[in-house]
C-alpha cells in the first residue's frame, strides 16, 4: 500500500512538465516543436536568413526571398511565433504569385493550412488546404497530392469527421502509390492507423502501423519508425497485451537512444513507467517516469532558452529597424529641406530674371505692335477685297448649281411619269393576262366536267350487254381520258401562269428540282388558290387522289407536319 502511495506521489510530480506538454497538445503542436527543430540554434539561424533576405532583395531575387520568407516562417511557427509566422508566409506568398510559382505557392499554401490548424482556425485551414490542393493537380504534382490529402485527413479526424478522415487517407495513399513513395505510403498508414485507434478498432490499428513500420525500415526511416513503435506499444496495453506493449515501448527507447531524439526518448520512458504499472512492477515503473520527468524538463529548459535567445534577436531587430527607420526619416527630412533652399534660391533668381526680361520685352512689344498695327490694317483692307470678290464667285455658281437642279428635277420628274405610264401599262396587261388564266382555268373546268358526264354515261352504256357498242364505247372513253391530260392546254397555261406569277419556279426550286409535270401542274392551280373540287375536275382525278398527290408533293418540298401547303405556295 506505501509503495503505491509512494508511486501515484512520484507519478503526480512526474506529471508537473506533461501539463505542460498537455496545454501545447490542446493546440495539436508537431513533435519538431520540442525537441527536432529544423534549427539547432534558431537566433542564429534567423539572423542569417534576414540578413540572406535583404540580399535576394537588393539582388532582384524574388523567388529566392520568397524561399527565405518560408523558411524564416518556419522557425517562428516551430517556436510557437504563430501570428510572425503567418506574416512571412503571406509575404511569400505575395512574391511567390507575381513570379507564378505554382509549386513552391501550393507547398507554402500546405505551410499556412497546418499553422491555421494548430492556432484552431478549421476554417482557413481548410481554405489553404483547398488552395493548396488546386494548384498541386493542376501541376499534376502527385507528391503534393498526397501532402495535401494527409492534412486534410488529420483535419478531418481532429474534427471527428472519421469518414471524411478516410477518404482523404485513401486518396493520399493512392497518389503516393502511384508514384511509388514508401516514406509518404508509410506516413498515411501511420494516420490510417490513428483513425482507427481514435475508433477503438485496434486490430485495424494495428494492421496499419505495422505497415507502417514495414515501409519505414525498407526505407530507413528512423525518427518515424521510433512514433510507429510507440503507437504499437499503445495498442498492445489498451488491448491488454502488456508484455508485447512493453516490447514495442522498450524497442521505441532504443532506437531513440541511438537517434539521440530526446523527445522521444523521453516519451518512451513514460510509456515504460506506464507499461511496469499496469504490471504492478511500481518500482520499475517509478523509475521511468522519473527519468521521463527528468528528460522533460531538459528538453522544456533548452526550449526556454531557445525562446529567450529568438526573442531577444527579434527585440534585437526591431530596435536595429526602428533605428534604421529614425536615420532613414532624418535623411529624408534633411534632403527634403536642403532641395526646398535649393528651390528658393533658384526661384528668387528666377524672378530677378523674369522681372527684367519682362521690362526688355514690353519696350519691344510696344514697338513691334505699332508696326504690326499697321501691317494689320493694310492686310484687312486686301482680306475685304478678296473676301468681295469670292462671294460674287459663290453667288454666280450658286446660281447655275440651281439652274443646273432645276433641270435635273424636271428631267427626273419626266422619267418618273414614264415608270409610272410604264407601270400602269404592265398592270392592265398582267389584270388582261389573269382574265384568260381564269377564262382558260373556266373552260378547261366546264370542258372536263363535261368529259365527265360523257365518261360517266358511256361507261353505263358499256356496262350494257349489248356486245356491239362496248368497244366503241370503251374507246370513246379512252379519247375522253386522254382529253383530260391535253399537254396543248397545259402548255398555254403555263405560258400565261408564267407571265403572271413571274420567277415563282424559280424560288420554288430551291425547295425541289425533282418535281414531275403532274405536280407542277398541281402547283399552279394551287398557286390560283382554287377549291380541291375544282383542282381534282380539272386534273381529272378523285378528291382521295388529290389528297395523296398533296401529300406526296408536301413531302417533296420538305414541309413540315402542320404546315400549310397553300399558304407556303401563296407566300413564293
């Protein structure tokens, strides 16, 4: 019983630093934070990157001060500088976008979007990450592809979106496989099996952090290797395999070891201490946790210096910069004076000047104008004269210009009464010619209608028994049908159809120009608009006849259904 007290007491101070670890992990902080900066000495560092920043700028370099700007951001964000970062990477981004670097632009995009996401804005870190991921398939960049869809996958599962979550993982997955990335492949089986331990489906956690761990040694990937064996040490001991737990958390301490990844080292000691616990081994396991207690608080020690040395070097700066501000306004308000008494002085001498030249010049002038007074009197007088004269030159060819209208109008007007004696003259002839069309279209009506009568009592005659009168009959009848298709008759109606209805077989052409003479005949007469009795009588056909003879000829000229065959022909 004492030795558990003496165990929870040691394990609460042990707890000290990790509440400390605790409030960075509210905001999701990378593990590089602590302990694997890019950046050994990060004041150092930036000073230099400033210093390489005002060189790529007096170089006319945008596209290297663009990659400064990243990198400078980059150490702000890992020293927690969140809203300093944000500024360096949106003046890259300004650079990055006049020079149209779509990739560095997309990979600064991804750069924002994780800095959104661990200051808590979900929103724009989406935004940059839909950015980002525009730019990297327009590029086609399959890498950058699955960078893109790894974050949004973890932003999904922060927002326990899981489905979400997958889907981007599958989608990373598929872009690194396609271009046959194992480090990347790894990396999202590694998020694929968070995912699943978020669920609390361990054994799939399982199957993808060991894929995972898999991918990273045939890859050589340590520090990612020594996350996967501590994720698989958590599976074991929430699944109650505690040996096999602290197997994995044991393997995860020595490869940290060698690595020198204090980090991780000391979180390996911690899941140690965790691990002899569960074993109720409490003086192994107040052993680890202290030494992970202890390790913690190098690590956060090293990390408040970092801190102190990178911001005396920013308060270091920003004094050099307000200094540098003071001097360049000072030099700006002592050139701005020196050039106002330059100025003074050249105006005073300039007005000395101007008031004599202008004394000089009025002498002059009043003797010039006295001469050009009268130079300009004598020119008036010859303008007047010459202005006289060149009126009386308009006036007379106004006059035959007039003359010359007058003629032109009583000539036009002589033509004009001749059109129109002309126009009257082709009316009366056109009004005679549709009187004997009709006379003509009259007789060939009442001639056929008589033909008809004839035909029709012949043929009851021929009906008769009477065996001597049926085939005189029956010729009869076949002159009277050849009567009704005269080409005379149909001749001498064209030639007057013609002359009235001039050039309407000419537009009707464009319509067909396979029409038989049977239908130009029925053209004509419904050109006429006469009634189908009158039109079947004068063709000597029946009504039925007459209908599919419409109907054929409406599918020639390509009518379409419900169009009216009169009013198209009436309207030619």
């Amino acid at each position: 019983m004492n030795r558990t007290c003496i165990f929870l007491f040691y394990f609460l101070l042990s707890l000290i630093p990790l509440c400390r670890l605790h409030a960075q992990e509210e905001h999701e902080l990378p593990v590089d934070r602590l302990e694997n900066l890019p950046y050994s000495a990060p004041d150092n560092d930036f000073l230099k990157l400033k210093d390489a920043y005002r060189n790529a700028l007096g170089n006319r370099q945008p596209v290297a001060a663009a990659d400064i700007l990243r990198q400078m951001g980059n150490i702000c964000y890992h020293l927690g500088h969140f809203a300093q970062a944000l500024e360096y990477y949106l003046q890259a981004e300004r650079l990055l976008e006049q020079e149209h670097e779509y990739a560095r632009l997309a990979a600064n995009a991804n750069d924002m979007g994780i800095l959104y996401y661990y200051n808590k804005d979900m929103k724009a870190a989406r935004n940059a990450y839909d950015k980002a991921m525009s730019l990297f398939r327009r590029l086609n960049d399959q890498r950058g592809i699955g960078d893109t869809y790894g974050h949004l996958g973890h932003l999904f599962e922060k927002q326990q979106q899981y489905d979400s979550a997958l889907q981007c993982q599958h989608s990373a997955l598929a872009a690194y496989a396609r271009i046959s990335d194992g480090k990347g492949m790894a990396k999202i089986y590694e998020n694929l099996g968070s995912i699943y331990e978020d669920l609390e489906r361990y054994d799939s956690a399982s199957i993808y952090f060991n894929r995972a761990l898999g991918l990273y040694e045939r890859e050589g990937v340590q520090l990612e290797k020594i996350e996967v064996l501590n994720n698989l040490g958590d599976i074991n001991r929430k699944t109650g395999r505690l040996k096999e737990g602290l197997h994995y958390s044991v393997e995860a301490l020595q490869l940290a070891l060698q690595q020198k990844e204090r980090y991780q080292v000391s979180s390996a000691y911690r899941d140690i201490g965790k691990a002899y616990h569960l074993l109720h081994q409490d003086d192994s396991a107040f052993y680890y946790l202290e030494l992970s207690r202890r390790h913690l608080l190098e690590i956060y020690s090293e990390e408040s210096n970092k801190q102190m040395a990178f911001l005396q070097v920013q308060y270091d700066i920003n004094k050099k910069n307000q200094e540098i501000e003071r001097l360049q306004a000072d030099k700006r308000a002592n050139r701005i004076l020196a050039v106002a008494v330059t100025i003074v002085i050249l105006l005073l001498v300039v007005l000395g000047l101007a008031i004599i030249s202008r004394q000089r010049i009025k002498i002059r002038s009043e003797q010039d104008l006295g001469e050009k007074n009268k130079q300009f009197f004598e020119t008036q007088h010859k303008l007047s004269e010459a202005e006289l004269k060149s009126r009386l030159l308009e006036e007379d060819k106004l006059k035959t210009e007039i003359r010359n209208r007058q003629l032109e109008k009583e000539k036009m007007d002589a033509e004009l009464r001749g059109k129109a004696l002309e126009e009257s003259q082709l009316r009366g002839q056109i009004e005679t010619k549709t009187k004997e069309l009709s006379t003509h279209t009259l007789h060939i009506i009442q001639k056929n209608q008589l033909l008809e009568e004839l035909k029709a009592r012949l043929e009851l005659m021929a009906k008769d028994d009477k065996r001597d009168q049926k085939k005189p009959i029956r010729e009869l009848i076949q002159q009277i049908n050849q009567n009704f298709n005269n080409d005379k008759y149909w001749e001498e109606f064209r030639a007057t159809f013609e002359q009235i209805h001039q050039s309407f077989f000419e537009k009707l052409k464009p319509y067909s120009d396979e029409l038989t003479p049977s239908e130009i005949r029925l053209i004509s007469l419904l050109k006429m608009n006469l009634s189908s009795a009158d039109i079947a009588t004068i063709l000597g056909i029946s009504q039925d006849s007459l209908r599919v003879s419409r109907y054929r000829l409406r599918k020639k000229l390509n009518l379409d259904q419900g169009e009216n065959l009169g009013a198209f022909l009436q309207s030619l």
